[in-house]
C-alpha cells in the first residue's frame, strides 16, 4: 500500500533500525521505545490490523517468525512481553499489522 509507513520501511524507502529481514516478516527498532528492547515485527504483506487477518497460517507463521526473533536474534532470555494494538480504541496507530516484542528489563503490567 503506497500510503502505508511500514510498507515504505519494507520497501527500504525510509531508513530503520533493521533487525531481522526474511521473505515475509521484516523487524526493526520502535523509533518511541517502551522499554531497553523495543522491536516491531510486521508481515511483508499489508495487513491494517490483526481484526483484518483471516489466514491463519500467516498468523502462524508470524508469531513462529517473532519467537524466533524473540528467543534467538535478540537473546531475551530473561523473558518478553508481546503486544498487538488493534484499531484506533485499542491503541494501534499505523494500521498494518505488527507485533511488538519488550524486554530487557523486568516489565510492570
């Protein structure tokens, strides 16, 4: 989508702060972190929100590809918290889809 942030991230028409990149997720820093770790992971393909995702398999996919980044690429070892935003009254407020993964610090809830 021409409009969207994160598709201008994916396409590499907007600098970030990469972390992970396969063929269909792409993770990088949150630019406002919440906390020492703050990574988004989001699909490649343009999902405005989890409300609009209706394969299960790329839900699959996506929380497999996040516990990888999690577990493996940032070593949060200590454990993480994940978050995802969904619509406006639930916070989300660049509508495609992503997931937030927090840590390096122990988490008040």
């Amino acid at each position: 989508m021409s409009d969207c942030l994160f598709c201008k991230i994916i396409a590499g028409d907007i600098p970030s702060g990469k972390v992970y990149e396969d063929d269909d997720v792409f993770a990088f820093n949150d630019i406002h972190p919440k906390a020492p770790t703050h990574v988004l992971v989001i699909p490649k393909l343009h999902i405005p929100t989890l409300a609009d995702a209706k394969d299960p398999t790329l839900l699959g996919m996506l929380m497999d590809r996040v516990n990888h980044i999690a577990n493996d690429v940032l070593k949060l070892e200590a454990g993480y918290r994940l978050v995802i935003n969904v619509r406006e009254g639930g916070g989300q407020e660049v509508f495609h889809l992503h997931v937030h993964i927090l840590g390096g610090k122990k988490l008040p809830f």
